[in-house]
C-alpha cells in the first residue's frame, strides 16, 4: 500500500498568521517526501478561508522548489473553472519545473456556493458534463495540435505549451462517487480517487465493488482484460500515542465538519471567507459526527488501532490518503503525521 498526503492551506480563525499556515504545508510535505509518502495533493477552492487554494498549480510549484522525490498533483483541479489550453499548460508547466513530478487530479467540485460565484448557473449535473468534456481535450493537447468544438468550449487548433515532460503524460485521476464516473473514468485510463468521507466502511467497499464493476464492463467492451487502475482512499487522519489527546482532534473534526456542511448545502452564512460552522445535532445525518462515530470510520487513534484499521485498506486494494486538514492545531498536525511515520507506516514496509 502507497500512502498520499493532502494538505490545505487552512484558516479557522482570522487571528492565524497566513505567513504560518503557509510555510506549515511546506514543511509538511517535506516531512512526508522524508517519509517515503508517494504524492503530495492540494485542493482547488475559491474564497474559503477553510481552504484557501485558489492556484493549486502555484502552491505545488511552490512545494516542487522545496522538494526532490515526492510527487505533486491536484486534489482536485475543478473542471468548470478551467479551460482546456490552460489546465493542459499549467499542469504540464508544473510537470517541466518538478522534473516530471506532476500528477493530475480533476473532479466536478463540491460547493454550490463556489460554483455560484465561479461559473453562475453551474449546477452538479453540468459540472459532470464539463469534466467529461475536459478530459479528453486536454489529453489532446498534450499530443499535438488539436481543435475543438463542444459543449462548453470551442477553440482553433492549438496545443499544450510546454508538452508534459512525462511520457505520455502525467498520470490522470478523477474523482468518483456514482457508478457512471467509474465506468466512465476507467474507460478513459484513469486512476480512481474517492472520499468516503465520515461515513463506515461499507462506502468504501461500495466504491472498491464500483471500480471492479467498472473494470469489469470495460474489459468486456474492449478486446481482452484491462489493468484495474490505481484507487486512492481519504480519510482525515489523527495519530495519538496518549488516548487523553482524542478528544482535542475530534473537536476540531466536529467544528470543521460544520463549516463543510455550511457550505456543502448552504446551511448558513460566510463572512469574510469564514464560513458559519452549523449545529451538527441538528442534521438528519448527525450520527456521523458522533465522537464515537467519528472513532470508528476516521483514521484516527492510537498507532495499533490505525494499524488495524489500515489493514482492511489494505485487504481492499486501495491507496491510503492522509489528510491532515480538519482545522487542528498546526502543533497537533505535526504531532500526529511525526507518529504516522514513525509508528504506523513500519507495519506497511
């Protein structure tokens, strides 16, 4: 099992220094490259103080100056906001200056307010169209010249400047949930990313029996068995060594838990990029965010249990994605991936 970290730009209160919290990612990731993590993803979000990525590219060109081995994608890049030519250029640009460290991540977004304000009158359905609009067109271009007439871009033969240093290009992931993106992102070649986010296990066995699903249906469809593609798995992540420390994570899980909610379905206000964190008890789905819940599904605990835990990804096939963004302490961060790597990941070697 490879193992991945995602790591935000995050801001939960406006008293933290963004000076900080930015040289904070940076040492993260050269914690884990130090470690052996395999990829380093940063997200792509707009006017969020929870998670302030605005230029992914930037921030992993950022990284890449600052690091040798570990790998550098997009976790992920939105389709909608972008057009072709450029998400072909830039991602192939941070591919020349990382020395061909770049791996590509797309995916339909997760905010309506953010696709409000970005592309007016986008919606989860169109923003599926524009990824598989996207796709394509962008690997085109990395071939050569390439001209396009579709849906929602249109433009004259052109092509990606600079090519990929990568050949053929980058590795692709997409981001997938419903069966349809399975089948349709392994019919393109792509690696699977998914988020079971708080819920059991048993969403990440769905999403495993989609991939295999998908796999199936396109090794049927061509002219013999296809290689299953890479999956990835995230879950928000907190290693402890005193039991006493639990409750510290769990509470900063709960308060960044409302803010995502907030603003997955415009539950409440944003002031300043600060998003309202709503009352969790008053969801339909408030069992989720139970501590005991949250114990159970989250990679947390102490380096036995996470080991535990880990081992039925294992059983399953999939990567392991460690993200450390859930609005703890930066000193708390660090804690937890320093015994990540020193504690856990042994047992994986």
């Amino acid at each position: 099992m490879k193992f991945s970290l995602a790591i935000n730009l995050e801001r939960m209160d406006p008293v933290d220094d963004m000076g900080a919290v930015a040289e904070h990612t940076l040492e993260m990731v050269q914690m884990a490259e130090e470690a052996g993590f395999e990829v380093a993803w940063a997200a792509e979000h707009h006017a969020i103080e929870m998670t302030i990525a605005p230029g992914p590219f930037q921030l992993l060109a950022w990284w890449a100056a600052h690091t040798s081995r570990i790998r550098l994608g997009t976790a992920v890049a939105v389709a909608a906001y972008w057009h072709p030519i450029r998400l072909a250029g830039e991602c192939a640009l941070l591919d020349l200056l990382s020395g061909g460290r770049a791996e590509l991540g797309l995916g339909r977004g997760a905010y309506q307010r953010e696709y409000d304000r970005m592309v007016p009158g986008l919606d989860p359905v169109t923003a599926s169209a524009a990824l598989r609009e996207l796709l394509p067109a962008v690997k085109a271009l990395w071939a050569g010249d390439y001209a396009h007439e579709g849906d929602r871009w249109s433009f004259p033969a052109s092509t990606s400047c600079p090519k990929p240093v990568q050949d053929p290009h980058p590795p692709i992931w997409v981001a997938a949930r419903d069966p349809d993106t399975y089948e349709w992102a392994v019919a393109k070649g792509c690696n699977i990313m998914c988020w079971p986010l708080m819920r059991p296990m048993a969403e990440l066995e769905a999403y495993v029996g989609r991939m295999d699903e998908a796999v199936a249906k396109a090794s049927a469809a061509g002219a013999g068995p296809i290689a299953r593609p890479r999956m990835t798995a995230m879950r928000y992540a907190a290693v402890w060594a005193d039991p006493a420390d639990a409750p510290r994570y769990i509470r900063a899980l709960q308060r960044q838990a409302g803010q995502f909610e907030n603003l997955f379905k415009q539950l409440g206000g944003v002031d300043n990029g600060f998003a309202e964190s709503v009352d969790l008890d008053q969801l339909a789905h408030r069992e989720e965010y139970k501590a005991e819940t949250l114990m159970e599904n989250l990679m947390f605990g102490t380096p036995e249990q996470v080991i535990t835990k880990l081992r039925r990804y294992e059983a399953l096939g999939t990567d392991f994605l460690y993200c450390a963004s859930y609005g703890a302490s930066i000193a708390d961060q660090k804690r937890s991936l320093r015994l990540f790597i020193d504690e856990v990941m042994p047992a994986f070697r």
